[in-house]
C-alpha cells in the first residue's frame, strides 16, 4: 500500500516574460520551445533529482492548440530529452492553470501515487490571443447562466469596483504603481533574476537573449496611470496601467515528496499546507481568491493573522485590493506582492501560478521569520486557487527578532 | 606578406550581382560581471533549404561588421564576439554559383583573398572571439570558425565538412593553414582530404568534439544559451579550454612529414596522380607546420587561384551541378503524379542478383516482397540470403529488432506463381537469354493485372524485344542496376517505343523511392554506361590483341584518372562478363566494337592479375600473358589514348544523336554514378572537348562553351 506523503516545493523557474504580439520578444520562438527550456533549465538547477525517475510532468496551457497543443506535458516531456518512460500530460484552469498542475501532482504525490513530477504552465498569448478559438454555447446567454461580461476579464474587473464602489481607480492605480516600484526594485536588488532561465530567441536582427521581462515599467507614475484609457467601459476604472498584460512565457517547478527529496538530496525550498480551489459568479470572477483562500486556511487550520507572505496573482489590481480589503489588510501591505507583481512582470495565463510560487520560495529563503506564505490568483469563467507553503528556514527565534 | 586591406574586392563584389547576401546581424548579450558579448547571426533571409551561402558581398558585409565591432571592442563596449548562423545551418560555403564564370585567375585570386580579408578579422577583432556551430557547417562555412579563438557545436549538427578537394578546389580561406595546426596533422588530413574523396563524407558534432575542431558540445534544447554562458565562463576563467589536439613540438618534428608522405602514398595507389586539388591540398597541410598564418594564407590565395582557373575544378563543378540538381529532376521524366502505387513487388528469380533487389525493394519500399525461382531449394537459398542480410542490419544496430521483424514478415519466397497476383511490380532478374525472358514475362502476364509494371533488369537484350510476346508490352519498362546494388547510386531506365507514360513515371518514383538516381535512356544495346564501357575495353583488348602490354595499356589509359585501370576493371567485372560484353556490342555494331577471340580464352582460363594471400595485386598472371602473346603491331601509349578518346566521343555523339539519352549531360550523369568517372572529368564529354577528342572526331565540342579552364 502507498503511504501518505509530505509535500514539498524543490525548485522552480520560469522564463523571462515576454510582450504578447508580433513586437514582442517572443514572436519567433514557439510556446513549447518556452516550457521546454523552462524544465531544461530547472533540471539543470536540479542535478540530483535522478531523471528517470520522475513520475509525471503536467504542463498547463489556456489554448492546447498549435504549439501549445499535442498534449503538452508529454510532448515537452520528451523535447526537453527526459527519458522516454516519463509521462506527461495537458491540463488546463485558464489562468490557474500552472497553479492547477502543481495542486494536482501534490495530491499524487501526497496519497503516496506518486515521489518525483514537474508542473507548469505555457501561454503564449502572441500566437494565442485570448479567447481564440473558443465556441461558447448560447445556452450560456440565452439561460442568462453568465453575463456577457464573463468572457471578457476587464469587463469582470470593472464589476468588481461596481460591487466595492470604495475600491476606487485612485485606489488601484496607486496598487499598480507600487506593483512596478517593488519590482523595479527586487529587479535591482536581482531577486526575480535568480530562477529565470534565459532563452535565446531569433528575431530580424539576428539572434537574441531573453534575460529580463519585457513589460516592466519603473518609470509609471499616478499622473501618466491616471490619464490612461478605459478600454472596457467609458469613463471606467480598468485600465491597461492597473492590469496585466498580454504576454508570452513559461514556468515550471519540481515537486517531491519529502521522502524523495530526502533520498535524492533535493533542497526543500518550501513545504506544502493546503491548497483549495473554489467557484464564483463568472462575471465577477476576480474576488475567486477570497472564497478559495478561506477554503485554503480553513483546511490548513490557520488563519490569514498566521500568513507571513502573500503572492497574489495581479490580473488586476482591482481584484487584489478586494481580497486585501475582505481580510482588512491595507494595500500597501509590506507582506502582499513584497517584489512586485504581474501588473509589472506580466501574466501569461496558464503559465503564472509557478511564478508565485518561485517568487515566495525565495522569500523564504530570506524570510526565516515568516512561517507560513499563500500563493493565489483568480481564474477565468469565475474560479479563484488557493496554495498556503510553510517555510522549511522557519526558526522561532528569528520571527521573535522580527 | 599580402596587405588584404589594400585589394580592392568591388569589380568582385559587382559580378556576383545577383548573389543572396547571408547578412551579418549583431545583437548585444549581457554576460555575468557587466560584461558584453556581440553576437553575429549569419543570416540570409531564406528557410533551410536555401542555407547560407558565403559570395563576395556577404563577405564585405561580414568584414564591415567585424570592423564596427573591432571598434567597439577598442572603446570597451563589447568584451567578446560570437558568430553563428541562422536555424540548422551555419554557412555551406562559399558561392559557387558564379565561379565557372570567373574570366581569368586574377578573379579566382580575389575570391581567395576575399576570403582571408573577411574571414581573418575574426581572429584581430580585439578581444576573445567565439563560432557557435549551430548546424551544417560546409568549406567556408567552417572556415569562419576557424578564426575564431573558442568554438562550441551543437550536438544536433547535421553535417560539417571541408568539401573541397571533392570539388577540385582546397581549404583555401584558412582552412588548410588553420586546421592541421588546431587539430593535429592526422585529423587534419582526414577532414581535408580523406573524407572528400570517400564520396565526400561529412561528420557529425561528436566527431567534431572528438577530432577537436570544437572545445565542447552542448544538446540542441539550449545549444544558444548553454554556448553564450559556456562564453561567458571562458571568459570569466571559470572555464579552462585544453586542446589535447593540438600539435605540440614532437608532432611537428617527427610525425608531420611522416603523416604527409603516408598520405601521398595512400593517395598515389588509389586516385592515381591526376587529379590535382587532393595533391595541391597535401602540399599545403604539409607546408602548415611551420610559419605564420599569414604566410600560410599567402599560399592558399595563390593555390586556390592556379585551381579554380583549371580544367579539373570547372569540370568538377560541372559535375556537381549534375549530381546535385540534374539528378534529382531527371530529363524526361513524365509526371509523377502518373506514376502507379507499389504496393507488392515480384521478383522473378532468387539468385544473387534477384536476392539483392528484393532485399533493397523490401528495406527501402517496406511492401511485400514475393520471390519466386525453379525450385524450391533455390527459393529457399534467396530467402535465406534476405534474412540473413537483415539479421546482420539487426546486429550492427542500423535496425531495430522491430523493425527486423517486419522486414522479415514481409518477404516470401513461393515456386506458386500464382501468388505473384496482386504484384503491382515484377522485376525479372533470370538467366540473360531473350527467349527466356520473354517466357517468364509471358508466365506472369496471365497472373498479374494488366496495369502491373514489368521491370528488367537486362544489361544486354532488348528491352522491346523482351515485351514483344507480351498482350500488354506498354507496362514493360528496363530497369538496369550496377552492382554492388545496394552501394552504386545509378539505374538507366529503359523507355521503349511502346512503354508508356505511366510505366514510366512508376519506374522512375520507385527508383527515387529506392533512393538511386534514374537516367532514362532509349532502348539501344549497352544503354549508355556498358556501350561506353565496351569502347574502353575494347580498345584496351584491341590494343592487347596487336600486341601490346597490358601495362602500357594500363599506362596508356591514366591520364583520363579513371577509378581502376582497364585490367583492373576486367577483374572485378569479370573476364567472362567482359567477353560477353565486347561481344553483344560487336554484333549490335560490328564496325565500330572489337570483339576480342584472347578475352574469351582468358576466360576460359580464368585468371588475368595474379595477387597475393590477401587479394592485393603482385601484376599480371604469367599464363594470362602466355594467352594474349603473339600480337605483333603494338601501339604506343599516346596512340591507344588517342583511339580510345576518339572512340568515346564518337559514341558519345552517335547516342545523342539517336537520343538515347536527353542530352551530354545525362552521359556524363551515368558515367559518374555507374562507371564512378571521376568530377574532375566532368564525367566524360568536358574531358573530351577540353582534349581535342570532340573536334577530331565531330569538328566541333559537346558543350558551348568548354567546360574549362580560364586563360591565366
């Protein structure tokens, strides 16, 4: 009989992020050459984890057509020269969908199914733009299931101002700026530079190296955010300066169990507590965090008082300011988003749930007075997912100090 | 010392007007320590199949570049540089597409000087320079990263190679100065002059890493960014580049001119001394021990510009032109969209001859293949062949045990003709007699669809006269391989009046399927490669029977370069098969082939070269010579040469003027991949219009103009 099993956080590492579009760094390069060297360069991090032993790769992507198609996580699997006994597959919660594949191995990994896999996620919203692709069944709108709001994320966020009407643009737009300022200065300090693989991408002038996100903007200031364009209502709040972008990337992450990581000599950079998923009205699909987070806590037995750290996905600042103000946390909180966020670095959907996760594990690293972190993000047709992580540097003399 | 910055390379630059400029792009890398590397992407705008090509305008853009990023390098800007090239392809070479057109050897000079003028600044850039061999790398092509401090390779490298002694030419942009003294003399040679002459091999990245022309290899995934960082800690001194290759004191003293003279030797009894690039190249390595670069520049500039104003190498380009492109859309080809499904192959006979097609039909084609013979036991014996030919593929690893299995599924050995029924293709391989032939045909017309191809591989019937008994004789198509099967890359396809287009196009997929090139030529004895095969013997017999040595025919017959000489080529074909040869021609055109009576007592005798226990030839066999004795007008050597050139290219000319072939070139085509006459022939009708042969016997050349040399 399998045993239960801790769960553990080894590694991870994504690819710098790129502007979606033909202008964008990424055009030339495909979405599965993206993951493919996000897993090469987390293996190459990783020496010890024996290869042939890993048990799954699962591989996220919001469109699984074209270069994102043919089962992903196989296919990747088998580009990035894993041996050809390790399987993988394709899986997909929109933007949860790194998030999703990481929560799915664990519980593999957990109920003793599985000891060594690699999650991720690829979205390369040049070659897919948001909502290629899709059918939707009338039966959505004709049954008034959803509004039609629900399929357009910006429309979503807008509803969330309708709902907390003190959740003002003034309000998010100051979120937005502090998003850029912290990672200009985590870019500075070369925190978010430490788990990004470099890759090489062809352009008209010749070949290139991604080193750094491409959509960084230190230089945003309230004035410039507040003379910005309301592309999805006139006179609305959401604007392309309190969102993220459209952009290009890929992360991935290597999961163990505690034993395994312990056999093969694997560093625990963080240890997983619980992780929930949990549904909202489509339409407003940006407060998901809140009812997944409480789910999260509920199940971990903690409550939000014990978190040292938050990463919350910046789809847009909106909707992190409404999980900021149900838990009564100020927005400029120094534990939320402490090196920035997607409104700086970018949000290739499927792919953003590792990143938080990298970021937070190097938190920790530095954080030995923080015990507990949660990664979280709302997700398309109104989801939101929820993982809280303990630190494994965790002493009680330095949250004393601190 | 040559002063390249004072040639003025733009009348050069200005012929090659039309050229696809590979362009030199340059992007910044940031390096760890704030440092900088300036990447050079070579790149011409084209997908992979039209790689990167190195004409005299990309090479002024390429030394513009290197300039500019010189400067950089001066004011501090840039710490390192890197060349490499677009997806799958570094560079194949120079531009050879105007190089027959160059008017005089000053022009073949500049090209040479070009080259080092750009290519060399790569080494004085001002700081460490890098080549990231990304993919096929050809001639020039590795050329440029020989003037690079550090090379990486990808792992995925198809092919790298320095292909030009196999074109007449040499290793002329520092190749065959730089290469001995990075890789040792012995690798060196290898690259430069042993594999172009084994039907020019190329090699593959870990051979690169292994002989030494790379410091490291790196996988495909990440082969960019691994090579930049692999840079990187180069030049942080993180990384240590030891070149166990290279030539120390010990080798340039006692193994250098030891390894040339073995070489030469080697060269000497297999190619003869005729052909002038692998000789030209010896002496250029052999020279590369000693003395600066730029000396040893200096003398490839002059070498390179003797040879590309020579016959050998226009007749070498000419060559290639037609291996490479005339080959693969060949003349007279209908339609291939014509062409019938091959579904299950037939082949009517199982012995050695029909054992090797089915074995090749079934490896290549993957269809059933039926064999089928007069007994059993024979049946049996060419079954046994197949599976004993596929067990040792197993066993080498070229296939897997799967991959055995279904060949060996596949093949079927019956004396039950009736089981040829669903054939879509029947090839005879039976006893060389007509009426024989006609009476297999005839046998499995009735079992057969009327729509089924029959091929044969008749080298001396009539191909008509084989279908005349036949209701259907328009699917009867010839089809004539040159042993060994499996190795020589030719088939004439024979056309009949009555086959037709179908026929034909199905006969010409399945020998592309079968991955041989197809000539089609018309249905006359001989075809074309045993018709001029039979001239050459004949006069050799000729020439014998009055009288003369089998030396000095041997001698007589050198100048021309040929892979063996005749007595030589008597032995491997066999004297009863020459004999037989000599004598179809004869009686096909008595005036004009010699039939020679000593050949068929030499074959009656058995044995024409004596050679020792391991098969290696002492001279010729002293009851041989007893035989052919008693002539008593022998020719000079001059004199035999001179019938015999006279005679090819009479025979050249009557074919083309009963179109038994589209055009010279399709000769020339056949005799270089069914006779193996050498690219520095041209094959066989530039030899004879550059010698005078076509103006004596026709007052006129094969080809307007010569393929030859330039004026000096």
């Amino acid at each position: 009989m399998a045993e239960r099993a801790d769960v553990v956080f080894v590694d991870g590492v994504r690819t710098p992020f790129g502007k979606a579009g033909e202008k964008g760094m990424y055009w030339n390069t495909r979405a599965d050459d993206l993951v493919v060297k996000a897993i090469v360069g987390l293996l190459e991090r990783n020496p010890n984890a024996p290869k042939d032993q890993i048990d799954d790769v699962a591989i996220a992507a919001t469109t699984q057509t074209g270069d994102q198609g043919l089962t992903i996580g196989r296919s990747a699997a088998i580009l990035a020269g894993l041996p050809k006994s390790v399987p993988g597959f394709a899986i997909d919660r929109m933007c949860a969908g790194a998030m999703t594949s990481v929560a799915m191995l664990a519980g593999s990994i957990g109920y003793g199914q599985y000891r060594l896999a690699i999650g991720g996620g690829v979205e390369h919203m040049g070659h897919h733009p948001m909502g290629s692709g899709v059918d939707p069944n009338p039966r959505f709108v004709a049954e008034k299931m959803v509004s039609e709001d629900a399929l357009v994320m910006g429309a979503t966020a807008e509803r969330i101002h309708d709902r907390f009407p003190h959740l003002t643009k003034e309000r998010a737009d100051r979120y937005a700026l502090g998003s850029q300022q912290r990672t200009a200065s985590a870019y500075e300090a070369g925190k978010i530079q430490q788990d990004l693989v470099p890759v090489a991408i062809r352009t008209t002038e010749g070949w290139g190296l991604a080193t750094r996100d491409e959509v960084m903007r230190p230089e945003t200031t309230l004035e410039g955010l507040a003379g910005l364009k309301t592309p999805f209502r006139p006179h609305g709040r959401v604007t392309a300066g309190n969102a993220s972008g459209l952009n290009d990337g890929a992360t991935a992450a290597l999961l163990a169990s505690g034993d395994a990581a312990k056999e093969y000599g694997l560093n625990v950079k963080m240890k997983l507590v619980s992780y929930a998923f949990a549904g909202v009205d489509p339409a407003i699909m940006g407060i998901g965090p809140v009812p997944a987070t409480e789910k999260a806590l509920r199940i971990a037995g903690l409550k939000m008082d014990d978190i040292g750290i938050l990463e919350v996905n910046e789809a847009f600042a909106v909707q992190v300011l409404s999980l900021l103000d149900h838990y009564g946390i100020d927005d400029d909180d120094p534990r939320v988003n402490p090196w920035g966020g997607a409104i700086a670095v970018g949000h290739p959907l499927a792919s953003s749930g590792v990143r938080l996760m990298n970021q937070l594990a190097s938190q920790f690293a530095e954080r030995p007075d923080v015990r507990y972190g949660i990664t979280t993000m709302c997700v398309g047709l109104g989801q939101g997912g929820t993982m809280i992580w303990e630190n494994p540097n965790y002493s009680r003399k330095a949250a004393k100090k601190a | 010392m040559t002063d390249y910055t004072k040639i003025d390379f733009t009348e050069l630059a200005g012929m090659f007007d039309d050229e696809v400029v590979t362009h030199s792009y340059v992007r910044d890398i940031p390096l760890s320590a704030g440092r900088t590397l300036a990447l050079v992407t070579l790149d011409n705008g084209r997908d992979h199949t039209r790689p990167n090509t190195l004409g005299p305008n990309t090479l002024l853009e390429y030394a513009a570049t290197l300039d500019r990023l010189a400067e950089r390098a001066a004011a501090g800007e840039i710490h390192a540089v890197a060349v490499t090239g677009k997806p799958f392809i570094l560079a194949a070479g120079a531009d050879l597409s105007k190089v027959s057109q160059l008017p005089n050897r000053e022009s073949g000079l500049r090209i040479a000087q070009l080259g080092h003028f750009a290519l060399g600044k790569l080494a004085t850039v001002g700081v460490p320079s890098f080549a990231f061999i990304n993919g096929l790398a050809l001639g020039g092509g590795v050329e440029i990263g020989l003037h690079a401090d550090y090379r990486t390779v990808d792992a995925s490298l198809p092919a790298l190679a320095l292909p030009e002694v196999f074109l007449g030419m040499i290793p002329g942009w520092g190749g065959a100065t730089l290469l001995p003294n990075l890789i040792g003399i012995e690798n060196a040679l290898k690259i430069v002059v042993e594999n172009p002459l084994k039907q020019n091999r190329t090699i593959k990245a870990p051979d690169v890493l292994e002989l030494g022309i790379a410091d490291v290899m790196f996988p495909s995934v990440n082969y960019l960014e691994d090579s930049i960082r692999w840079a990187d800690d180069v030049l942080s001194g993180r990384v240590k580049v030891k070149r166990p290759n290279e030539p120390g004191k010990v080798e340039r003293l006692v193994k250098w001119d030891a390894a040339i003279g073995i070489a030469k030797k080697m060269l000497q009894s297999r190619i003869g001394t005729v052909p002038k690039s692998p000789y030209a190249a010896l002496e250029l390595l052999k020279a590369a021990k000693s003395g600066t670069r730029e000396e040893g520049f200096a003398r490839e500039d002059e070498m390179l510009a003797d040879l590309v104003s020579g016959d050998q190498f226009h007749a070498s380009i000419y060559a290639f032109n037609l291996v490479q492109k005339r080959a693969k859309r060949p003349a007279g080809a209908p339609d291939k969209a014509l062409a019938k499904p091959v579904t299950k192959v037939g082949v009517l006979g199982a012995g050695y001859m029909a054992s090797q097609f089915a074995l090749l039909f079934l490896r290549r084609l993957q269809v059933p293949v039926i064999i089928t013979d007069l007994d059993q036991e024979r049946v049996d014996k060419g079954v046994a062949y197949i599976t004993g030919e596929i067990d040792t593929l197993l066993g080498k690893g070229r296939i897997s045990p799967d991959e055995a299995n279904r060949l060996k599924a596949l093949v079927h050995g019956t004396t039950d003709k009736s089981e040829f029924a669903d054939c879509d293709w029947v090839i005879e391989a039976v006893f060389e007699e007509l009426s024989i032939k006609q009476d297999v045909f005839a046998e499995i017309e009735k079992v057969v669809s009327p729509e089924a191809v029959l091929a044969t591989n008749t080298s001396s019937l009539s191909v008509e006269e084989i279908g005349a008994k036949l209701e259907h004789p328009e699917r009867v198509v010839g089809f004539h391989f040159f042993t060994p099967v499996a190795v020589m890359p030719l088939i004439e396809v024979v056309k009949t009046s009555k086959t037709d287009d179908a026929t034909l196009s199905t006969a010409m997929v399945t020998a592309a399927k079968l991955k041989k090139n197809a000539v089609i030529t018309a249905d006359t004895p001989g075809f074309v490669v045993n018709r001029l095969l039979a001239v050459l013997l004949g006069e050799a017999m000729r020439a014998v029977d009055e009288g003369t040595s089998f030396e000095t025919v041997d001698q007589a017959m050198a100048p021309l370069g040929l892979p063996m000489a005749p007595s030589a080529l008597l032995d491997l074909v066999g004297l009863k098969v020459g004999a037989h040869v000599l004598d179809t021609h004869h009686a096909a055109f008595p005036d004009r082939f010699y039939r020679s009576e000593n050949l068929h007592a030499l074959a009656d005798y058995g044995t024409l070269l004596e050679k020792d226990d391991k098969g290696k030839v002492k001279g010729f066999d002293k009851g041989a010579l007893k035989i052919v004795a008693g002539g008593t007008n022998p020719s000079t050597a001059e004199e035999i040469l001179t019938r015999l050139e006279d005679g090819l290219a009479r025979e050249t000319r009557l074919m083309l003027d009963d179109e038994v072939v589209a055009a010279a070139e399709d000769i020339d085509l056949c005799m270089i991949l069914g006779a193996g006459f050498p690219f520095q022939m041209g094959g066989l009708t530039p030899y004879l219009d550059r010698v005078g042969a076509s103006e004596r016997v026709f007052g006129d050349t094969f080809h307007h103009p010569p393929v030859k040399g330039v004026e000096s």
